[in-house]
C-alpha cells in the first residue's frame, strides 16, 4: 500500500499515526491535505532502525550521535541537520529534519516491512485531538485513508517529545 502511494494510520508509542512514503511527494502533498496541515510546518520520520534515518541526515558529530542514539528505540524524535538531498516537503522551511526509531513493535514492524522510514504524523485534522484508536481514526478520518492497521498505541498519553540536537532543548515536552 505505501509503496503504491497509500497513506495509512498506524498505531504508535502514543497515539494513532498516519503515514506514507517520504519519497513521494503526492503521497505527502495527500496526507498533509488530510490533515489540512501546512508543508512549511515539516514532519517526523520514523524507522525501523537507524541506518533507515542516514540517507535523509546532514553531518552530526559522534557527541550528539551517541547522546542521539542512547534515546533509541523509544518515544524520543531529535531534530537533526538535514542531508542536502532531503526533499522540502519533508523538512518544511526548516534546515532540520525530526526523526525517531520507534520502539513500538507494529510501527517498527511496519518500517522494516517497507525497507524504509515512514512519515510519521498524528491521525487528526491539525490542530485537532489526535486518534488513540483504530476506531476514531475511522471515524474522523476514514474515507481519506487507504489503511488502518489495528492495534494498540503505547503507553505515552502524548505525542513524542521532540528535542533539538544540536542544542538539548526540549522542542515538545510529552
């Protein structure tokens, strides 16, 4: 489904997510059109691991790679400089890209399957409370979405902390 440009919610560490390719861009364009949501504002990706993240990484030095990398897997997405070749739909107008290796066994399982990171975004209308169940994400989002997995979110009852690496500073607390 995703590698025919499917958009589909998926179960996190926190809340349901919606997801697609990162490298097509009408895959993007349709989930941020979803969400009524603004390309500038940038998205998360996640992986299955974090040789998944590097193609879309910038330079970073071994200090903030190991602070970076002792956080993962778990509900922890860093802002990391983006690689040059990283597409603007995906980083918005920022010269970071936020990216997580998720500790939640379906999302992590989804990543591996796909041979590659998903975008990752909350499954609401922006600014809307996100979908913690296979169930509200059908009904409020239904019709758009090629896919729902059903399954269990984790733990956290917010979205994943977000901290900026170059600095330490904690973006979006959880």
């Amino acid at each position: 489904m995703v590698h025919a440009g499917g958009v589909i919610a998926y179960p996190t560490e926190s809340v349901y997510g919606l997801g697609c390719d990162p490298t097509d861009g009408a895959a993007v364009m349709r989930l941020l059109a979803i969400k009524r949501r603004s390309v500038k504002l940038g998205l998360i990706l996640i992986a299955a691991d974090f040789a998944q993240l590097q193609p879309y990484i910038g330079t970073i030095d071994r200090v903030t790679l190991a602070r970076v990398a002792r956080s993962w897997p778990g509900p922890v997405t860093w802002l990391l400089p983006a690689a040059e070749e990283t597409p603007a739909w995906l980083c918005g107008v920022h010269d970071t890209i936020a990216v997580r290796v998720t500790a939640h066994p379906l999302a992590a399982a989804l990543c591996a399957a796909a041979g590659h990171p998903l975008v990752s975004t909350s499954a609401n209308r922006h600014r809307e409370p996100p979908a913690r169940t296979a169930l509200q994400v059908r009904r409020r989002l239904g019709a758009d979405i090629d896919l729902i997995l059903n399954g269990h979110v984790g733990t956290l009852q917010r979205p994943t902390e977000i901290r900026d690496a170059r600095t330490g500073r904690i973006v979006r607390p959880s």
